[in-house]
C-alpha cells in the first residue's frame, strides 16, 4: 500500500498505533492482566479517544501557524501556510476519520458476531466435530 504524506502527515499513523499500543500496556499495568485489553471494549474507545485527541491538537498545531515571507525583489510580504497531509487530507481531519474507521470495524465485527450467533444449534455443534476433509464424523454402531 502506497503511503502519501507531505510534512508531517505520516505522524498520523504514528499517533494512532502509539495509542492503541499505549492505552493496551496502560490497562494491563493497572490491571496485571493481560487478556483484559482484548476482553473489554472500553479499552479501545479509550486508544480511540486518546488517537483522535492528540491528533486533532497536532493537526491543528502544525497546520495554522503561518510563516511572512518578505520577496528581496519587490518588498512584498507574504504569508507562506503549512501543509500537512496523509493522502492529501490535513492532520486535524484525520481525528474523525479515525472514528469513522474504528465506528465502521466495530458495526461489521458485531455483524459477524451477530451472524455466526444465528445459526442452528446443531450447525455450530457439528463444526468442531468434522473430519480433516471436511465431511461430518459419524459412527454407525450397529
């Protein structure tokens, strides 16, 4: 995957992998269990929170504090504007677009959840009891 950027547009993707990986070894410090990351969802709306949060104010940072630049030409001061991009989308934007992507994962894991829930019993239950080549194991007593 092609990744573009202008400045410092790649820290976007810094900031959101240092927040998952930062709240994940934050809970299972204070909690001293390592499954409890994985188990609870609150968790990562916390990772979520803290992505969106520190990318919004740096976004912000970068993005809207100019620069004069005075021409030696003709005198001419201008105002020179930072550019900050991942795939041509400013920093500060980027906080909701990741709310909107990890939004859009939770809804299609639980609809995967929901899915696999809903089928027979006896679907489920003969799963786990198939052979290697895929036809149900059976024994015929007689």
């Amino acid at each position: 995957m092609l990744i573009i950027w202008r400045g410092w547009g790649w820290i976007v993707i810094a900031i959101a992998v240092a927040a998952f990986l930062g709240a994940e070894w934050v809970v299972e410090t204070v909690t001293g269990d390592e499954r409890y990351y994985q188990n609870h969802e609150w968790t990562k709306h916390l990772a979520v929170a803290a992505a969106c949060f520190v990318t919004m104010f740096t976004g912000f940072y970068l993005n809207h504090f100019r620069r004069l630049r005075r021409d030696e030409l003709t005198g001419e001061v201008t105002a020179l504007y930072p550019a900050h991009t991942l795939y041509y989308i400013p920093i500060e934007y980027w906080s909701l677009i990741i709310v909107i992507f990890f939004a859009g994962a939770q809804f299609l894991t639980e609809r995967e959840f929901d899915r696999i829930e809903a089928r027979p019993a006896a679907e489920n239950q003969h799963e786990s009891r198939d052979s290697p080549y895929g036809e149900p194991m059976t024994r015929d007593y007689k």
